[in-house]
C-alpha cells in the first residue's frame, strides 16, 4: 500500500518535522499489527514537499482486515494532516528513504 502525503507553505517551516514524528507516532501505534511487515517514509527527489508511506502487508486480506478494524484510523490520524490527494506534477517520481519500521 502507498499512501501519499505532502507538506504545505501554509503548514509553516517546521511542517517537515512534524510530518516525520507523525510517521513515527504512527508506526509506533502499528507495531504489532497482525500481517504488518513494514513500512518506509519517502521523500520525493524531485519535489520535496511530497512524501509517500509505502507499507508491506502478508498480503491483501491482511490489510483489508487491519483497514477495516476499530484501530485503523486512530493509528493512521497522526499523519492525516499531510494526505495528498493531488496527483504528483512529474510522471514518474522518484523518493529517498526517510526512515522505515519492520517486525
């Protein structure tokens, strides 16, 4: 699963910060999630205000169970501030691992 996140001018200069200790809040929650193998933070190479979460799940059932269940959205609402929903200008992107959290 790739969740797409970005970062805004109006967020303020420490937005960066924040997005990535809401990724650790919300990979410290997921610890433990049943089917969960990891997940990465990206950063965008050439557009640096964009970010992805890539996750790595047992596979489908797995995280359509986790994101059906209670817990999905008090685990992922650290990092909801930042979701994206505007399509990267480039028609192919390439990130850098930020940071990352296996079992």
């Amino acid at each position: 699963m790739v969740n797409f996140l970005r970062v805004t001018e109006q967020q303020g200069p420490e937005a960066v910060e924040r997005l990535v200790r809401a990724y650790h809040e919300s990979s410290k929650a997921l610890q433990g999630t049943p089917g969960l193998l990891r997940n990465e933070l990206l950063r965008s190479l050439h557009e640096p205000e964009r970010f992805a979460v890539l996750s790595e799940w047992e596979g489908r059932d797995a995280f359509t169970a986790w994101e059906q269940g209670a817990r999905h959205k008090g685990q992922t609402a650290p990092v909801r501030e930042f979701a994206d929903s505007r399509p990267a200008r480039m028609p192919f992107v390439v990130y850098d691992v930020v940071d990352a959290y296996s079992e």
